[in-house]
C-alpha cells in the first residue's frame, strides 16, 4: 500500500509542477538507489582515489617526459667529449715534440727544420680543429691557482712568482664549450723561499 500511495503522491506532484514522465522515471531510479547509499558512497571514494592516481602518474610521466628531454640536450652538447679527451694526449706529444725540437735545431741540419716545421702544421692544424669544436686551452701560468681548473702536481719556492700562482704548466687544461675537459697538471709556487 505504502508504494502505491507514494507513486499516487508523485503523479499529483508531477501534475501540479508540469514535470514532464521522463523526468519521474529518473527520480524513481534515484529513489531506488536510496537504498544503496553505502556502495554509492564506497564507489565514489574508489572513483576519487583513482583519479588522484592517475593525476600522479600524468604528473611522473610528464616529469620524466622533462628529464629525459634534459638529459637528451645534454648528451647532445657534450656529444663529442671523450673523442676530444682523447685527442689532447696528441696535442700533448706534439708540444713536447716542438719544444724538443726547438731547442735542438740551433746546429740542426735542415731535414730537422723540415720536420719542425711539419709538426708546427700538424700542431696548429689539431688545434684549429679543437677549436672548431669549441675546444679551447685554459691559461694558467702567472694566473693563481685555481682547483676547478688545475691540478697541482707539486709546490716550488719561487722568488719571482708570488705564493699560490702557477710557476709551469706540465700539461695544459682545455675547455670544451663551458665545461672543463681536462684540468692543467701545473706547478705552484709556495713563495719566496725561508
């Protein structure tokens, strides 16, 4: 009895406010689902939880989207690095080999003029190719000691090189793009000797 006074109820109120039939059949599955309140309830507290982890995995995938994107710049600048840490032993060799030579062709025959003078070409040559690729020789001699670009290999006394500046370099640092490709093997002064 209590169902059918209650759809009696309805049709006098649907009359009275002009709500068209499909309307009520919308509200009678509402009523229905009254009854269902706490699965509704659970349902809608598992859709929530599962929109904020799909939120958090949209944000770590666009983070990580960011990183690799980062990370790839990077590598992309720096491609060249190690081809070109591995190039300056030779610009090493050949700077020893030139000083050698300069010294030794004061009485030098002139195959030995011929020779110095192609080792200059091959020198300035590898040079102009680091060059090219933004490599480039860190000054250090005279200039005080830096770590981020030097590595002090030994302390001399020194009274024309004031404490803490470089008095030679055993190998040059080098520069690539902004970065430091290898830092110069120097000899530092410990000032005026006691």
């Amino acid at each position: 009895m209590g169902e059918k006074r209650r759809g009696q109820e309805e049709e006098k109120l649907r009359e009275e406010m002009e709500i068209p039939e499909e309307l009520g059949a919308v509200e009678d599955i509402a009523d229905q689902n009254d009854g269902d309140t706490g699965e509704t309830t659970d349902l809608q507290a598992e859709l929530e939880q599962t929109k904020e982890r799909m939120l958090r995995i949209a944000a770590d995938a666009d983070n990580y989207k960011k990183r690799m994107e980062r990370e790839k710049e990077k590598m992309v600048k720096y491609a060249g690095e190690n081809i070109l840490r591995e190039l300056l032993p030779t610009v090493d060799n050949l700077e020893r080999a030139l000083e050698q030579a300069k010294t030794e062709t004061k009485d030098a025959d002139s195959k030995l003029a011929s020779m110095l003078e192609g080792i200059e070409l091959t020198y300035k040559g590898l040079l102009s190719v680091l060059e090219k690729f933004e490599v480039t020789p860190i000054e250090s001699v005279g200039r005080e000691f830096n770590p981020d670009e030097m590595d002090a290999l030994t302390m001399e006394a020194s009274d024309e090189v004031p404490a803490n500046h470089v008095i030679s370099e055993f190998a040059k640092g080098y520069r690539f793009k902004d970065r430091v490709l290898r830092h110069a093997q120097v000899v530092v002064s410990s000032g005026k000797d006691s």
